[in-house]
C-alpha cells in the first residue's frame, strides 16, 4: 500500500532513467542500471532531488557520459 520514491532495475541493456506520476500523485524515479559486466556502468541518485547520473569506466579513465 506504499510507493517507492526510487525503483532500480538491474542488469539491463544500457542505462535509462525517467520520473514517473502515480495516480494518487506520487513520484517514483525508475532506474536502469546496466550490467557490468558489458557496460562499466554505476549510477548516482541524488536522494534530495531524485537526479540521476550515469558514471562510465573504460581503457580511457572515468566519463559523466557528457
């Protein structure tokens, strides 16, 4: 009977992010989080704000995906 404020879905193709209104007004942001093990990926949510970002480790260091 509750709702999350965040809802990670692991192990996913690549990385997605998107807020989401329920009926009753609630705000979920969806994360997916890729796998790994194919694509280096972590992600930071701010838990003030619900921003996300994607973080990439790869042979040329770390990139924001900017």
């Amino acid at each position: 009977d509750k709702c999350p404020h965040l809802y990670f879905a692991a192990n996913q193709p690549c990385f997605g992010t998107r807020l989401v209104s329920g009926p009753d007004g609630q705000t979920v942001r969806l994360v997916l989080v890729p796998d790994f093990a194919r694509e280096p990926t972590c992600v930071l949510v701010n838990l003030r704000t619900l921003d996300c970002q994607a973080i990439a480790f790869g042979a040329d260091g770390i990139s924001d995906g900017s």
